[in-house]
C-alpha cells in the first residue's frame, strides 16, 4: 500500500492538531446534553462537519437486554426566584444548574424544602455538581453551596419548564474501511452537558482522529462510536451483535484534556493486544502513566468487557475519572483543558493504531548465525547512523527474535526497545531479502 508511515505523518502539525481539537470541543461545551434529546443530536450535527456520521435513533421502549429506553427528556428553561422576583439560580446561566432528567415542577416552596431539592459540594462551596437522575422521576437543581447558604428563610417560586415525552436515544457512528472487516472500536460518551475534559475531549478528539485516517490506507477497519453513556453502548450492543465478533481492538476515549496522566485501565481480559499497545507506548511518555486493572466501574468499557461479549476494550483518560477536583463540576470548563494535552492524547491514541496497524511476525531466512550484513550495505545502520532511525541493537534483536514465533510487539517487549524503531529495522531486513512474513 501508498501510505504515510503513520496517522501522524498525514495529520497538521502537533500545535495546530492540539488547536483543532480544542475549538472543536470549545464548540461542543455550551450544549445541554443528556441521554436523550435534541442537545445530542446538536452535539453530532456540529461533529458531523469534522466527519460523516451515520445518526441512528432508537425508539423510547426499545429493550437493550435488560434495560429499555427511556422517554426523551426536553429542557426549555428552569428558575428559581426568591419573594422579591429576583433570580436566585437561572438555568441559562449554566447547563448544570438544573438535575439532568429532572421532572417538571411549578410552584412555591419554603426554603427547607426547596434545599431537599438542591444539590451543592459543601467541600467545594463555589463550584456546581453535576448530577443526574436519569432513571428515577425527581426534579432539582444544582448550584454552589456558597450561594445557597446566602439564601433567606422565606418563599422561593420554582419553574422547571421540561417534559418526558415517546421519542428515541440517538447515537452516532462513523466507519472508516479498511482492508479486512477485522475492526477497531473507539468510542466517546456523548450524553454529558458543559463538562469540558468529560467528555467534550474525548467527542473532538475522535472526530478528529477520524478525519486524520480519512487519508490513510489501513489495514484494519475503524468504526467510531457516539453514543450516551451507558443506554447508549448497551443499545449499540444490542442492535450489532453481529459487528461485535469483528472487534479485535477498542479504546474507550475520556477525560484526554487535562495536564494529569497519563492514564489506562485495561480491558477484562488483561492482557488483550490493546492492553500490550497502549503499556508499550505509555511506557515511553514524558510523564509517569498509570496502568490500572480492570474494574466493573467506569464508562463504557463495562458494556463492552461484560462477560457476555468480553471485548478487547481498554479505557483510555489523562486523569482518571473521580480522582481530580474538577470532576463533574462547573471547574470542568475550557479553561481546565489546553490544546497541548489534546494533542499529546492524540498522539498517544495515533501510535496505538500505528502499532496494530504495524504488526507482523518476521521469519529469519538465515536462521544459522548472523546474516553477513556488510555486503548488504546495513554498516551504516550497524554503525548508528542517525540518519536511518535505527540502532544496531534494533536490527540485532529482529534477526534473533524472527524465528516465526515473535510479532514485531513482542520483540518490543522483550528488547524494550520502542516498536517504530524495530518496525523500521523489520522493514529494511524484510527489503534486503532476510526476512519474511509469516502473519
């Protein structure tokens, strides 16, 4: 195949990618999403002009295993004044002022009861949580506890204008082909509202990383997957059983804005080819990651992992989801995200897909000793020509390795050296008739 070495090669550069990314999710940020609604369908509508996403909407009743799609939630405005008309909290002010999914509610109300309906973080009184009730009928609000606490006895009128109502979950999808139906699923909640790094991040990120493989050849195909949190990868599920046993690979991509991390919890098998990919290129960043195993909390992975299916999905974040401040509260804006995370998340993400794109298994066709490689003109790689990219170690640890047994990753792990350098050593003994392909 014509192809760039790499996703990187035939994407812009690391500044202007990073810059991309962000002021697509700048974008994506002011939407009120939920599981349901209008606000998911803005959300792929403004991701549609990155890629061509194929919308899919499941009807309200639908089952998806054990669980059944919910009504379609509607928000068009929610207050709260105090007795003097004023507003005390105003949902256009901020998304997550409001109780995702809250039922509609019109009426007066003592402060002791209104504040059995308003969530706060005591321990972070200027910020607002985000909380939702998606499957159990409430209504509420969020805001800061520090502007609660200023609230005076006496009565507050109370209007939340929104409605459950037959509709459908929407979830988008985008397919790149490539040379075998063999796949590599990547996938982003979509359902959470103004929360910049969870997971505006991860939605602009794949878009992104899904323009950048329109321009490659790959020999793997990659299906990207837009789905509400939960709901949504169990509807997937439900409606593509047949797709899933093409999956060899999967990432699930949040929280990739923020300065933390890096950060990858493995798939339940443990030790899938992604869970090898992602320590291997993790294990060569510039700050410490942490390898976490896998646990039945989190996103997506647990649809993805449950026993049922046992996926290869791995979950990939820069600070992992609960352990930073910011957490599902109005601190996760776009101030909290910076393009130079979004790109180095990409990269990270694009040299994963170089390695499953990039593995073979060499077989040596001079097994008895070392192959005489002056005569072939490889001194000057031998000699560490900087200029070849290459080592002597690289070439000397392909040529002992390429017994038909070892893939070009497991030659990575046991050299520790890095697997772009072994590929490039693979490729010029392979050119030079040394070596062959045995998968």
């Amino acid at each position: 195949m014509d192809q760039p070495t790499s996703i990187i090669d035939s994407a812009p550069h690391h500044d202007a990618m990073g810059q991309w990314i962000y002021e697509l999710a700048a974008r994506l940020y002011p939407i009120c999403r939920s599981i349901t609604g209008d606000g998911v369908r803005q959300t792929l509508e403004v991701l549609s002009e990155t890629i061509q996403l194929e919308r899919h909407e499941v009807a309200t009743g639908t089952q998806a295993f054990d669980w059944t799609i919910p009504r379609e939630w509607v928000i068009r405005s929610a207050t709260i004044r105090n007795a003097a008309g004023e507003k005390v909290v105003d949902f256009a002010d901020h998304n997550l002022h409001v109780l995702n999914y809250s039922a509609p509610f019109r009426g007066t109300v003592r402060l002791d009861e209104l504040k059995r309906h308003v969530h706060t973080l005591p321990e972070q009184p200027d910020l607002i949580p985000y909380r939702t009730s998606y499957y159990s009928e409430n209504w509420g609000f969020c805001m800061a506890h520090n502007r609660l606490a200023e609230l005076r006895d006496g009565d507050y009128h109370v209007e939340i204008d929104t409605e459950f109502k037959e509709g459908s979950l929407t979830y988008g999808e985008y397919l790149h082909r490539g040379e075998m139906e063999r796949e590599f699923l990547l996938s982003a909640h979509i359902c959470h509202p103004s929360l910049a790094n969870d997971n505006c991040s991860g939605l602009a990120l794949l878009a992104c990383l899904a323009a950048g493989l329109k321009s490659r050849e790959t020999r793997y195909s990659y299906r990207f997957l837009f789905a509400p949190g939960t709901i949504g990868s169990l509807a997937w599920l439900s409606r593509n059983e047949d797709v899933t046993e093409r999956i060899d690979h999967g990432l699930v991509v949040s929280c990739v804005g923020d300065g933390g991390g890096p950060t990858y919890k493995r798939s339940r098998r443990g030790n899938a080819f992604i869970d090898r990919a992602m320590a291997h290129v993790l294990s060569r960043c510039p700050k410490p990651a942490t390898l976490l195993d896998f646990s039945p909390y989190g996103y997506d992975e647990r649809q993805f992992c449950s026993p049922g299916f046992n996926l290869p999905v791995g979950l990939f974040q820069r600070s992992a989801f609960g352990a930073f401040p910011e957490y599902h509260t109005s601190a996760d804006n776009l101030d909290f995200i910076r393009p130079e995370h979004l790109a180095e998340s990409y990269r990270i993400v694009t040299e994963v897909i170089d390695i499953v794109e990039g593995n073979w298994t060499p077989l040596s066709l001079c097994q008895k000793g070392e192959p005489q490689l002056g005569r072939r003109g490889l001194y000057a790689a031998l000699g560490g020509d900087k200029s070849t990219g290459l080592s002597a170690m690289s070439l000397l640890w392909v040529l002992n390795l390429a017994d038909g047994q070892h893939s070009l990753l497991d030659m990575a792990e046991r050299s520790g050296l890095e697997f772009k350098e072994l590929a490039g050593a693979a490729e010029l003994l392979r050119l030079n008739g040394l070596l062959a392909d045995v998968g």
